[in-house]
C-alpha cells in the first residue's frame, strides 16, 4: 500500500532557526515538499521571489483570500502570510510529507481543518540565544525585533497545542531528531484508518 504523505506543521519563534532547519531536513532526507507561503512583507536582502516568499501586493493576497486559494493565512507583525492551496494538495496526493513553517494562527487553523496534521514546535536553546540570532540576522531594526520577540512570548501560551517540541541547538542533529519522529508519526493509528479498516473488515471476514 502505497504511503500518505502528512501535513506537517513547524512554527517557532522568529529567529529559533526555523528556516535553515527545513533546508537542512529536506536536504538530508527524501520524500518531503517545502510549501512556499505568500507574503505581503517586503524580501530580505537575498531573498528570492519564489524561493523564501512569494512577495506580493495587499491587494493580491486579499483577491487570493477571495478566490479560496490559501490552506490558511494570518496577520503577523503587520503583514499577511498564507500558505497557497495548490502546491500543498498536489504533493499531498503524490505522497509527500509537506511542511508548512507557519506561525501559531496559522497553526490552530490547520489542526481544525485537517486533525491528522503533525504539529512541531522549534525552540532555541535559550532566550538569550534567540535575542542573539535576531539581532545577528541585522535584518530588522531594534523596534521590529522588539515586536518579534513581545510575539514570541504571545507565541510561548500555546506551545502545549503542538505534538512535539524539538531544541534547535546543533542543526544536523535538529534536522535527524525532526526526521526520527515524523517517522514515528507516520505510524500512529489516527494516520493509518485505512490500514486498520482494512485489517478489521479481513478478520470479520474469516471469523
Ligand atoms: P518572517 O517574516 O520572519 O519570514 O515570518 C514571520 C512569521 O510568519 C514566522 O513565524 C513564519 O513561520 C510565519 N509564516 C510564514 N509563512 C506563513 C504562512 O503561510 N502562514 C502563516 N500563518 N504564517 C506564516
């Protein structure tokens, strides 16, 4: 029987290192598919259109909220960001265990809208250690970062809503640690119905 891919869902604070852990993972690991989500905050030097984000317009993403095109999509310092529909169900039905790095909103919605979602949340190692690699990015001004991390308390309530939280301390060992239990995942009876079903209705029958 061919093997379902899941919805995966990674959220964690702005500067946990969640980015460079999914490359990391589907570097080192196959059968995964990135989502790219669609944002109306501007790119980061060495951001690519279509790579990081797509960057578009309010007025795009809100004609896109109109024609039901995105999975889910929430506000988050000021801007908008979803995750589009299509890239997510075609590689669902090829398969694939597709991860959407998403913030909590976005998070919540998905668990509803699909219960066999996987929930992970990535954490640093410390809160000094957060405040250091948003600094370090030297992307953001002192007043953004000041809203990123008021966020990350916000975001630090609902951590208990997600299945698994992984310490984002030494990248590869991260990345194998994240592999190891979506693995494990994938064998949890709410993700196997159809197995189960199956077995059941074989047994009933030689009884
Ligand atoms: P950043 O501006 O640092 O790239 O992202 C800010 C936050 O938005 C991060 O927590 C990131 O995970 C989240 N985010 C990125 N894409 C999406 C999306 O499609 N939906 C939601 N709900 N959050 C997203």
């Amino acid at each position: 029987m061919k093997r379902k891919g899941i919805l995966i869902v990674v959220s964690g604070f702005s500067g946990a290192g969640k980015g460079t852990l999914m490359k990391q993972l589907v570097h080192s690991y196959e059968n995964y598919a990135l989502s790219v989500s669609m944002t109306t905050r501007n790119p980061r030097p060495g951001e690519e259109e279509g790579k990081e984000y797509f960057f578009v317009t309010r007025e795009e993403f809100e004609e896109k909220i109109r024609q039901d095109g995105l999975v889910e999509y929430a506000c988050y310092c000021d801007n908008y960001y979803g995750t589009p529909r299509e890239y997510v169900e075609k590689q669902l039905e090829k398969g694939k265990d597709v991860i959407l790095e998403i913030e909590i909103q976005g998070a919540l919605k998905i668990k509803e809208k699909f219960p066999t979602a996987l929930l992970m949340f990535v954490m640093p190692p410390s809160v000094s250690e957060l405040r250091k690699r948003l600094e370090g990015r030297g992307t953001e001004s002192p007043e953004a970062i000041a809203k990123r991390l008021k966020r990350a308390a916000e975001e630090a309530e609902g951590i208990e809503e997600y299945d698994f939280i992984v310490i984002n301390d030494k990248l590869e060992e991260c990345a194998a640690s994240m592999h190891g239990l979506i693995q494990a995942a994938h064998n949890a009876p709410v993700r196997n119905e159809e197995l189960i079903e199956n077995m059941r209705k074989e047994l009933e029958a030689i009884c």
